[in-house]
C-alpha cells in the first residue's frame, strides 16, 4: 500500500466570493469591496494540501458541461491533478458557492447544489483500491440518495483493504439520512467535526452520554473537535489533550478545517505521534487562513517553521 495515496470522496464546485466590510442586516445593504472565483470545494481543498505536502491526492467527484465545468476543468488541469476518478457530466450544472467574506476574515455560504454528487463504483478502479492508504470522505458527498448507497459501500470496501477513514461531517451534516450518518460514523477510523456539527450529531443520533465517550465506546481511534480559533480537543482510546491555534494574520477562515484534515492525514501517515500530528495539522489549517481564498500554495517547511516559532508568535505572509 502506498501511503502517499489518498482517496477523496467530496465535490468540487466554484467558490464565488463577495467581499465587504461586515455581514448585511437582513433587510438591508452593504457594498461589496472586491469580488473573485476559486475552484474550491472540501474535495479540492483537502487535495491542494495534501499535495502541498507531497502526496498523491486523487479527487473523487463528478463536474457539469457548463461553463463552471469548464473552469474546474482548467484548473484540475493547469494544477496537474490525477482526474481520473472525475467524472464530467455533460447536460448538467455543476455546483457553485456564493461565499460573503467579511473583513474581520469570519465568512457566510450560500451552496448550490449541482451534480457533484454523483458516483459510480466504476469511478475508482480496482487497482487504486488496494493502493489507498487514506481516504477522507466529507459529509456533503452523502446528501444525495441515489448515490450514497454506492459511496459507502465503496468506502466499505476500502476498509476492508486496510485503508484508514477519516470523515469530516460538514456543515450540512443535519441532511444526511441518520441510518447513512450511523452508517459511516461506525466504520470511520477519524472523525473530525467543529462544534455545531457535534451537536448536531449528538442530537440526530439522540446520544443521552458525551459524543467522545459514545465514539470510543463504539472503537473509533480518532475524535477531533475543531474549535474555530480555540484549536482542537482530541481524544482517543488512550489520551485526550487540548491543543491551542496558531497565531497568524488570518484573513479568510475558508478551507482551514480542511486543510487540517489534509494535514492531520499527512502527519498520521509519516508516523507522527498522534500530538505531533495535530500540531502539525493545526498549522496547515492556520496558514490556510493567511490566504484570500479556500486554499493557497504552501509547503512542509512552511508549516514546520510555524510549528517552530509556537503558538505566541504571528505568522505574517
């Protein structure tokens, strides 16, 4: 098995973002400073930090014949991803996020769901299954019922070929049909929620104990909680520690959760103790923030001279 190889079963859509002082009241208006559009998506995010850090992403994920397609397209291209679990869909849109990003670097989504959804076993070949030493699934990727059947079978049998599973349940957990979120959270090896997807969780499974001892009674290895610029509290079957954010500049919040599963991937599969390989995570997911965008061009020195410097230091780009 190749620990480079990391499956990444999420969509790629085009982030559409509006820039402005602060967040309109309801009601009213504001003016928009700048505006700008980024491939972006959990899947590509996830995949621009994880080779960033050179390892071998392969995005699972399908894109429209329209003019979004073509310009996630390009850029799949341009980037010189491995497109060969994409799947292009001519006749249908592809999805799109219209991103208000405030100056103060707090951000509000508006989501269009197009057919990035879809799957299809044949999607991902034999070969690359047994190859896959990682594979990280986002929550948004299980909202469509014609597919998720698929999804988790698929990541079942990944599974069963020894590939760890890292799930990041997303904003939109609360869509997800509750026997497909039981489903992969008890097949999950990592599970990587921020603290609103938590009580979501918590109340969809209608848990009467603390989310962390529900997991790890049910054998999960890994339960990181993302607290926004707290850090993240961690627990295994064998420890729980805190672990504070990086201070940056942070000008955009947008795909650090995902660049610190990206890292969190990448730290576990070089074999990192398990605090070294939060740290590290934390600091892909607090350079991400000096960036305008979801995601930007870093590399493994970059972070290990953020880790370097501590938690008491800014990191200025």
């Amino acid at each position: 098995m190749d620990r480079g190889n990391v499956l990444i079963f999420g969509g790629i859509i085009v982030d559409s973002y509006m820039m402005v002082r602060e967040y309109p009241v309801r009601g009213q208006d504001v003016l928009i400073n700048d505006s700008f559009e980024r491939v972006g998506g959990c899947a590509v995010n996830v995949a621009k930090t994880l080779k960033n850090l050179r390892m071998k992403p392969y995005i699972v994920s399908a894109v429209g014949g329209d003019i979004r397609g073509d310009m996630i397209k390009s850029y799949i291209e341009d980037n010189r991803f491995d497109a060969s679990c994409i799947k292009r869909l001519e006749g249908e849109s592809s999805g799109y996020c219209v991103t208000i990003l405030e100056d103060a670097g707090e951000r509000t989504f508006l989501t269009y769901k197009g057919c990035e959804s879809y799957f299809s076993s044949e999607m991902i070949s034999d070969e690359l299954i047994r190859k896959t030493s990682y594979v990280y699934v986002t929550g948004y990727y299980l909202l469509d019922e014609r597919y998720s059947g698929d999804i988790i079978e698929t990541v079942g049998k990944l599974k069963d070929r020894g590939s760890k599973i890292l799930f990041d349940p997303g904003p939109l957990v609360r869509l997800i049909k509750k026997d497909t979120l039981l489903w992969i959270l008890c097949k999950a090896d990592i599970i990587t929620p921020n603290e609103t997807e938590a009580e979501i969780i918590k109340s969809m499974l209608a848990l009467d104990m603390d989310l962390e001892n529900w997991f790890i009674d049910m054998g999960i290895e890994l339960l990181v909680l993302k607290q926004g610029s707290k850090g993240v509290k961690v627990w295994s079957k064998d420890m729980s520690f805190a672990m504070p954010s990086f201070k940056v500049d942070a000008i955009d919040t947008a795909g650090a959760g995902d660049s610190f599963a990206a890292g969190l991937i990448y730290g576990l599969s070089q074999g990192l103790s398990l605090y070294e390989a939060v740290n590290f995570a934390c600091g892909c997911g607090a350079i991400t923030t000096t960036f305008k965008g979801p995601h930007g061009e870093f590399g493994i020195e970059d972070i290990k001279n953020l880790t370097d410097m501590g938690r008491d230091k800014a990191y200025d780009r």
